[in-house]
C-alpha cells in the first residue's frame, strides 16, 4: 500500500475517532467546546501534516454536525487550529509549536471566525470576543493532552513506526 493510501486511512481513522467521542463536550453558551477535536487536529497535524489535519477536521465537524453533536461553530473552530498546528509543526518539526498552532488557531482565529457564524448562519447573539476563552480553553486542554499523547508515543516508539509507514 502506498504512503497516500495509508495517510488517507489513518486520517479515516482518525475522523472516526473525533465524531465517536464527539458525545463529550462541554457546553459553554452557544458553543459545545469539544477537547477530543482539539486532541486529533494537534495529533494528525504531526502525523500527516496541515491539510490532512484541515481535511480530518472539516470532515468531523461536518459528520458532527449532521448528527446532531456538534454546531456550526465546529468548522471555525476546528480548522484553523488544525492548519495552524500542522503548519507550524512542519515547518518548525518542533511539539511545542503545534501547541501553540492550535491555541492560536482555534482559540484566536478560530473564535474570531465564529461571530459571524453565530450572528448570520445560526441568528444567535455573540460578543465579537465572547467565543476566546471558551475556545481557548477547549482547544488548550486538548492540545495539552496531544502532547502528553504524542511524547508517550516519542517514548515507546510508536510515532516512529507509523511516520516511517505513512
């Protein structure tokens, strides 16, 4: 099986891993703060880099939203942080980079694109800031936790393995 093919899986696998555990949220006003996407953006933007992770991200918000799971809000919110993550750890190939990739991606820009998605597509009434701390928590926790994740993974070799096979 060829490198795109088994990147086009893992990234499968990977959407299916965020809409299955999408049943976790925290809710916080208008917006349902999701950590487990935050978790698999910094984690497929290591692995597979910044379009894969765009790709992973906006396929499990669109999934999430037509069950029910998640809002329109979940697209802001999920693919900018993804980007930025992979972007930043691609270019920098260091952890910590990614982590700020997604607080900055999805906490900033991500909240900032929000508004006017509450406001127009979902008529609902938001402060032009009110979605940076919801998302900057959501998206910190879960991009912590890929952290701890990914050096687990560093730590036992795993990581070597799959990036060598993808």
């Amino acid at each position: 099986m060829n490198s795109k093919v088994r990147k086009i899986c893992l990234t499968g696998v990977l959407i299916a891993l965020g809409v299955t555990s999408s049943t976790f949220y925290i809710p916080m006003g208008v917006a349902k703060c999701f950590p487990m996407q935050h978790l698999i953006n910094v984690l497929t933007g290591v692995l597979l880099g910044p379009w894969y992770a765009v790709a992973a991200a906006f396929c499990t918000s669109l999934i999430r939203v037509m069950l029910g799971t998640g809002t329109m809000l979940a697209f802001p919110g999920s693919m900018f942080g993804a980007l930025l993550a992979g972007f930043l750890f691609v270019k920098s190939k260091k952890l910590y980079f990614a982590f700020i990739g997604e607080l900055v991606g999805t906490g900033l820009i991500g909240a900032l694109a929000a508004y006017p998605i509450a406001t127009l597509l979902m008529g609902r009434e938001a402060a032009l800031f009110g979605f940076i701390i919801p998302f900057g928590i959501s998206s910190g926790a879960g991009a912590a936790l890929a952290m701890i994740l990914i050096g687990i993974m560093y730590r036992t070799k795993v990581i070597q393995v799959i990036s060598k096979e993808v």
